[in-house]
C-alpha cells in the first residue's frame, strides 16, 4: 500500500500509526535497498508515529503530523550514524540536524537515513560504495545526486517527504528526474547546522515531496534563524511576500541551451508556451555570464572549500573512497589563496550582473538539467556527464540566489522534465509563486514575518493603486469588514479615494476591506509617500482584530460626501 498525500498534507490513511505501517509495507514491497544507509528500527517508528497521534490527540496542532521523513545521510539525525556517504567517516551524533528536529517537532516521524553522491558530491546518485541509487521509475536511468536517496524515497512513495542538501543542484535535479518539486531556499533561511559540508559557504539543506504545498510547508518549519549555525539568516525587514499579478519572467535564448539533449529543449520550449498561457509574461535574455559563473564551483579555486571539508579525511585513503569523489577533492587541494581571491572578485561582478539581469522581472525560468542519463553512460563518462548536468543549477549558491523546482511539460516520450524558478536571496515566495502558475495549482506561503495592511478603497484588488500593493510584493491575505466604530466618506481626490474614520461603537457601519500582508520596509514607504490627507492607523476589524489600516483625516472627511450606507468603496463606484 502507497502512502498518497492528498493537496500535500491530508493523506489517507488519517493516523500516524497506519501511515507509518504503510510506509514500512512499501519498503517491503519497492525492494529497494541502495536507497537507505540506514534505516530505523520499526518499532522506534511505530512508537514515534504513536506518540504523534497521542499528540494530536490532546489538541496539539502539528501541520506535519505523522509524515514519514527520509532524510539524507550527510544530515544528522541523532541516535544514527552519518556516514556522508562513506563508511569509514561515520561517527554517532547526540544532536539531529535543526532543520529536521524542526520537522519532528511538527509531528513528522523520521523513517531512516538515505544513500548519495558521497560527500555530496555529484549530481548522478552513482558515486557511492552503498550502491548507486536507480531511478523510481525506470531502474536503467540515474536518480540524480547528490540527494539521490531521499528524493527516490520519496517518488516511490515510501517517504511524504525527502530532506536533501543543495551546493551544485543536489536539491533540484533529483526533483528533475523524477518528477518531484525541490526547495532550495536561500542560503542559511534553512539553517545547515548538523550537516556535513561540501562547500560550507554554499551547502543549503533542501526539501523533496510530491507536492508544492507539502514542499514549502515542510520547508517554512525548517526555516529560521538557528544560533549554532552562523550563516542562518531571518528574512529581512524588505522581503516580499507575493509575485505580481502578471509577472514578468526572463528565459535563456536558444544559443544558451546548447547542452541541452533535444528531448529537453523540446518539452522546455512546451514548458515556456505553457506558461505564457498561464499568464507570464515572457522575454528571452542573454545568461550566459551566469552559466560561466557556475563553472566556479567545480573548475574554480572555490573547490578547495571541498578540500577544507574531508581532504585530509581522504587523503588517508579509506577504503569506502569513491574513486571519482576523491580524485575531485584532491584536486581542490591545489588553488593558491590569490586564484580563489580572483575567483571571489569574479562571482562578485557575476552577482552583480544578475542583479542587473532580473531587475524588472519576478524571476528567472531555466530547465534544471540537460538530460536524463543512464547508469551505464555515467560509469562511462562520470565527470562529462556531471559537468553538463550541473549546467543550469551550479551558479545558484555562489550567487546567492534562491530556486524552486517543479515538474515542467513531460517531454515527447512521456518522461518527467524539470525546471526551475530562479530568483534573488529572500525572494523564494515569488518563486514559490511563480512555480504555482506554472504547475496550476495554489501558491503556499512560505516567507513569514511582516505586517498587516488593511485598504479600503483605492488600494484594493483590481482598483486603479492596487499596483502599487505590487511593487512592494504584498500578498492577498484575505476580505474584511471593520467594527461598526467607522464612517466612510468619498473624498475629492485624483484618483478618487474613500476616507475612512473611526466615529466610536455602534456610530458607523462595518465596512469593506483587504487585508494585505507587506514587508515592514514596505509599509515603511507606503508612510514616508502618503500624500495629505490620508493617514496610516489600527483599524479595528469585526472580528475584534486590531490592523494597521488606511483612514484620512477629520477634517477631510468633514468636507466629503459620507458613503457609509454603501458598504464599501468598490459598492459606491459599482451603484
């Protein structure tokens, strides 16, 4: 028996228990040992997904409750080994990983710890003395890497969720392949405190589920400041918090998707079409001075923070050493200290120019990798084929830019194709959104914080200053009525505006509003423009909710039309 996850989090069966038995059922049946390194006992399990339901049963609200987590092993989880992929590294840690101790304490129950590209390093799921991890569904073809277990896990429906980590593309190209969406916040929004390092600058902890909405609310319980990890990072006080309405999206030009095999070029050029009739608006651009930036991170002096993870652990030449794995790494001993400041100056330009590139769009669309490989070609050819994978994925991290993968058109033969939406640090919920109307389905919240901003009149959806809602990425939170403490007024301004103003209990009527939610630097420049007489206030709402909110002066109001019998402003202008 599947475990089927219905809109990403309500799943049948209901309990923790029976979801938990089914999940060790499917292991049984999948037979498909090189995924796991290890996994739990099954009554630790069981007893886990218990103490869930027993949870739940007193009235805790857990929005992963009884989720079976699979978790890669270069992730600690306490009580198990971590082996990163390589036997003789292995040691027993005391304290999980926070991103997944997060989880748990959500209610998630984690099933066990998952095979990789050893060291997270590959981006094939081949380079592992535990097995190289096959395809869910089709055992010739690789699963991708370097977080090949936890992502097959999750597409062959053992796991709900998959936790991975991104430094190449390790997050979003086993999502590719199969048919998964991959979250790749941006770095330290998810902190990687016990995670083993590739690249510690550029390591991120990831998220795989079958879902956008279980992906992204397994990732907001990630996500977080964490004080042992001191790259985490909160979201700022300018985050936005919505893609626009019609946003728009730049894609590479056709010089720049040469590495892709024409399966791929195909069902991407469907994928584009089909987002145009979505509703993005589509312009193509030259990427290219980002696609020479990703080859930084393999071919430049940034590698030896791969030496400075496990060189001297591989330099001892144990005997789990992936061959390929520990020729990459011991190359990254060579760099001189001035050929990685060069190579920091050049990956500053590189940022700066997709700062350039992006500015006026919502984001950027690429295909997340160039081809879906067998194991045979791979053990053929495994550092051609995993240069030209990484193609699109590799300057991600070291430009500080956030990504989420989603499944695109499926190509011409029926197989899944994968593409991302690419965006700026801390614009992972336009990304988010963007890969929601791509995919036709809702768009989760994931970036919290912020504050709410009711409007009334000129501001509210499909009005004539609703864009400026837009620019400074507010997101719909939902309709309102204020307390019957408010008059309305319809004021003599260009545009036309309503006036609201709070008159005492019972001496108004309750009026129509929206409730936004925008960034504090947002509403802070919503104030510094507001133009006489409008002013910014707490409205009390129906509900007994105190909100900042427009209102106008007293004495505006005392020379304006009163429209209070009307409701609301969008009831006047429509009478």
């Amino acid at each position: 028996m599947s475990i089927v996850v219905e809109n990403g989090l309500s799943a049948a069966p209901s309990s923790s228990r029976a979801r938990a038995e089914a999940a060790l059922r499917r292991l049984g049946e999948v037979d498909r040992p090189e995924v796991w390194i290890a996994l739990r006992p099954a009554a630790d399990v069981l007893a886990d997904a218990d103490a869930v339901d027993a949870r739940v049963a007193a009235g805790e609200d857990l929005p992963l409750a009884g989720l079976l987590v699979a978790v890669k092993d270069n992730v600690d989880v306490a009580g198990l080994p971590t082996t990163a992929g390589c036997p003789e590294f292995a040691y027993t840690p005391t304290d999980t990983a926070s991103g997944v101790a997060r989880l748990v304490a959500a209610g998630a129950v984690i099933l066990g710890k998952t095979n990789l590209d050893q060291f997270a390093t590959g981006l094939v799921g081949t380079r592992s003395p535990y097995g190289a991890v096959r395809c869910s569904w089709d055992p010739e073809r690789v699963s991708g890497g370097s977080s090949s277990g936890s992502a097959t896990a999750v597409a062959l429906g053992i796991a709900d969720i998959g936790i991975g980590t991104d430094t190449a593309g390790s997050g979003r190209v086993p999502a590719a392949l199969q048919g998964l969406v991959g979250i790749k916040a941006t770095l330290g929004v998810i902190p990687a405190h016990g995670v083993v390092p590739a690249c510690v600058d550029y390591d991120c902890l990831t998220v795989f589920a079958t879902s956008l909405d279980l992906a992204v609310t397994a990732a907001k319980v990630m996500a977080g400041p964490e004080p042992r990890d001191a790259r985490s990072r909160r979201w700022p006080s300018d985050v936005p918090f919505a893609a626009p309405s019609t946003p728009r999206v730049a894609v590479p030009r056709a010089e720049d998707l040469v590495e892709l095999c024409d399966e791929y070029r195909e069902a991407f050029a469907r994928t584009v079409a089909a987002g145009r009739a979505a509703g993005l608006d589509v312009t193509e651009v030259d990427v290219s001075p980002l696609l020479d930036a990703a080859t930084l991170l393999y071919d430049g002096a940034v590698v030896a923070q791969r030496y400075a993870a496990v060189g001297e652990f591989l330099a001892t030449n144990p005997a789990g050493a992936d061959p390929t794995v520990a020729a990459i790494v011991a190359a990254a001993e060579r760099p001189a200290a001035h050929e990685l400041v060069a190579d920091l100056d050049t990956l500053t330009h590189a940022k700066a120019f997709a700062a350039d590139l992006l500015d006026g769009f919502a984001g950027l669309l690429l295909p997340t990798t160039t081809e879906h490989p067998t194991i045979a070609a791979v053990q053929s050819d495994p550092i051609g084929i995993n240069r030209r994978m990484g193609t699109f994925t590799n300057f991600c991290n070291l430009l500080d830019m956030a990504a989420v993968a989603v499944p695109g058109v499926p190509t011409a033969e029926g197989h899944p194709f994968g593409v991302m939406v690419v965006v700026p640090a801390f614009a992972d919920q336009v990304a988010v959104d963007l890969a929601a109307r791509l995919t036709g389905v809702a768009a989760p919240g994931f970036a919290s914080g912020g504050v709410e901003l009711a409007v009334f009149g000129a501001h509210l959806r499909d009005q004539p200053l609703h864009f400026q809602l837009e620019e400074i990425g507010a997101r719909f939170v939902e309709e309102v009525h204020t307390s019957d403490a408010y008059r309305l007024t319809a004021l003599n301004t260009t545009p036309p505006k309503p006036g609201l103003v709070r008159h005492g209990t019972g001496r108004g009527a309750p009026i129509a509003g929206e409730v936004f939610r925008v960034s504090e630097a947002g509403l802070g420049r919503f104030l510094a423009a507001l133009p006489a007489p409008m002013t910014l206030t707490s409205v009390e709402l129906s509900d007994g909710r105190w909100v900042v909110g427009f209102g106008c002066t007293h004495d505006a109001a005392a020379d304006a039309v009163d429209i209070t019998e009307f409701g609301g402003w969008v009831a006047y202008r429509t009478r």
